[in-house]
C-alpha cells in the first residue's frame, strides 16, 4: 500500500504493508531512533511521537492510518524552540536519569501544552499518566513540565 504523510516536516511517500507498525517504519527504515520500544503493547510511552500535534504510541499505529497526517518524532521536536524549553526544563527539573524514556516524556508533554499551555499538578499527572519511567519517581518530571509551561512551551 502507497502512503503519503508528513514526516518532521517534509512529505513521505512510502510503499508499506498497511498492518506495519509506524515505530518499526521510524527506527528501521528512517533511522529514528528517538522512540524506543519499551512494551510494544502501548503501556510505556517510550514510542511516543506527535500526530496530527497529539501524542500517540507509534507501536500502536499501523502505517495504514497514516494517510495524510503530519508525524513529528523526538529527533525533530527537540530541534525545534518548543522542543528545546521542554528539554531544559526536564534537565533543570533533574527529570532524566537513564534517559530511555524521556523522549516519550517530552512528546507527552508538547500534546498536554498544545492542549492546555498552563496545565495544574493533576492535569500533568493524567497527561503522563501514558508514560512509564523506572528511574525518577514522577515529581521531578512534573516539575519539569511546570517549568516548561512557566517558560511559556505551550505557546504553538
């Protein structure tokens, strides 16, 4: 199946099997390393990326609902002015440790700041509430996310 969508910006064409999941397209074809497969099952967030400016577990989508949407992965984001405030926030936060899943944090935070630029402690908690780390405990990356929508990250 030919799919035609957007990929950090510039436009893909891709002749894939349909059930292919969009995180074995991002890692084996693109090189995308950015998003890890943790579970595979859609538990963890470490796949995390950005569709259509919402975050989504890439094991779980299949390239056949990709028709036309916009993907932005970590690699991508963290480029862009947004992506870096998100970033040193959860540096200045002490929020990364080993690291494996602070990209899925970071995608989850950019869809909770372009839905909502000053999320309260309960709000951030369910936006994340996707992502699974082992190594922080979660108050460090809630206050990163804090100071991230300080610094004004949910501006689009």
């Amino acid at each position: 199946m030919k799919i035609e969508f957007t990929l950090n910006g510039e436009k893909k064409h891709l002749d894939v099997h349909a059930a292919t999941r969009l995180l074995d397209v991002l890692r084996g074809h693109f090189g995308l390393i950015g998003v890890k497969e943790g579970c595979g099952e859609g538990e963890c967030g470490a796949c995390m990326v950005l569709i259509n400016g919402r975050a989504m577990n890439s094991c779980m989508i299949p390239m056949g609902n990709l028709e036309g949407k916009n993907v932005i992965t970590p690699e991508a984001f963290c480029q862009s002015e947004r992506g870096r405030i998100i970033e040193d926030a959860f540096m200045e936060a002490g929020a990364v440790q080993c690291g494996f899943c602070t990209p899925g944090f970071i995608m989850a935070t950019a869809s909770l700041l372009n839905a909502n630029p000053d999320p309260d402690e309960a709000q951030i908690r369910e936006a994340l509430s996707g992502n699974l780390c082992r190594c922080t405990g979660y108050t460090a990356i809630v206050r990163a996310v804090r100071i991230a929508a300080g610094k004004g990250a949910g501006a689009c």
